[in-house]
C-alpha cells in the first residue's frame, strides 16, 4: 500500500489502484474543481473519476489511445527517434503519437509516420497494446499505446521533421532501454528482441 500526502488530506493507494506518480504528480491534486460550474469536486483514485457534488458533473480519466511504429530496413535494423520535444526530449524513441478525437488508430498511425519521417508503409501488422503513464505539465498522463509492424519499401523519402530531433538504425538488441523514456516503447523493444521472427 503507498500512502499519498495531498493538498490538506492524505489518501491511501490499494493494490488494486491505477499505479501512478507519487505526490504532486498525482492526478488527484490536477483535478479539484469542477470544470463545469467550478465547486470543489471529488476525485475518486480507484476508477480515476471526477465527480461535482454541486452540478453532478461526473468525468473518467481514461487512458488516451497512442501508436507506436515499429520500421525495419532492409538489413534488420531497426528505425528510431531522438525526441524533440518533452517529455523526453533528446531520449530514443520510437515514431508515434496520439490518436485524435474522430480518428482511428490506423488512420493515426499512417498520419503520424507522414508527418514525422515522410514515409509511406505498404503495409501494418498489429502488435499489441502497451500501456504507458508519463509527467506532462506536472500531472501523470495516462496512454496505451497500440503498436504496429509498418512494412515500408522505399526510405528515399525518408526525413525527420515535426517534433523529431534525429532519425538513426539500430538493431533492437543494441538500442539502450535506459535512453527510452517510455516504459511502453521499453517493452515493444523488449517484444522485438524475444520473438525476433514474429515481426520482422
Ligand atoms: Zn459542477
């Protein structure tokens, strides 16, 4: 069990509570006031939900849905990303990003990797889905983080840009899990190096 220290109040974290960052961090401090009518509200740690007693204005804060792309050349090496912006920035990553209201996880994915590296696959291969929490703004944001085989032919188009500080190859067993921020993108890495003839 963690204890948690909030703003005047001390809630306790069961086992069976979202994992999260510890101290101010924490969502519960983020979320107080109603959005709608601006009472303090409850936020309950267990379901991370938000409720106004004032107005009955209740809201989940779910795990926003993200891709993660897995590229590999034509020698096995595999394309990664130095980030350009935070959280993060200058650590390896892989492309991705979030999904927007009104688009499917597909359409996101494709965007993503336009947008990034100016490359176009051929194909996708669903891999799995990995969840992920980060600091962003000061508060713990929840992810899940849907990756994908991208099958591509033809790198000559090939260019970072958006928020992506470098492109580089590397074969996943040689990538150094400690300069990937995300726990998320660790274990697709991870999936890669243990089941090499699954997604190559
Ligand atoms: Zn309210």
């Amino acid at each position: 069990m963690n204890e948690i220290s909030g703003v005047g109040e001390t809630q306790n974290i069961t086992d069976g509570a979202v994992p999260c960052h510890d101290g101010q961090a924490n969502p519960v401090h983020h979320f107080r006031y109603c959005p709608r009518c601006a009472a303090e509200g409850t936020f309950n740690l267990h379901d991370y939900s938000f409720k106004c007693p004032a107005c009955g204005f209740y809201f989940f804060l779910n795990a926003a849905a993200a891709v993660t792309a897995v590229i590999f050349n034509d020698k096995g090496e595999l394309l990664t990303v130095k980030r350009g912006v935070e959280p993060g920035r200058g650590m390896i990553d892989l492309p991705g990003g979030f999904v927007d209201p009104g688009e499917s996880v597909e359409q996101a994915l494709l965007r993503e990797i336009k947008e990034e590296l100016d490359l176009v696959p051929v194909s996708i291969l669903y891999m799995g889905s990995f969840p992920n929490r980060y600091l962003f703004s000061g508060t713990t944001v929840f992810t899940v983080d849907c990756a994908f085989r991208c099958y591509v032919d033809d790198f000559s188009t090939l260019k970072h840009q958006d928020d992506v500080m470098d492109v580089a190859f590397a074969r996943p067993q040689d990538i150094d899990l400690k300069a990937v921020p995300f726990v998320s993108v660790q274990q697709v890495i991870k999936k890669l190096i243990d089941e090499p003839s699954n997604f190559r």
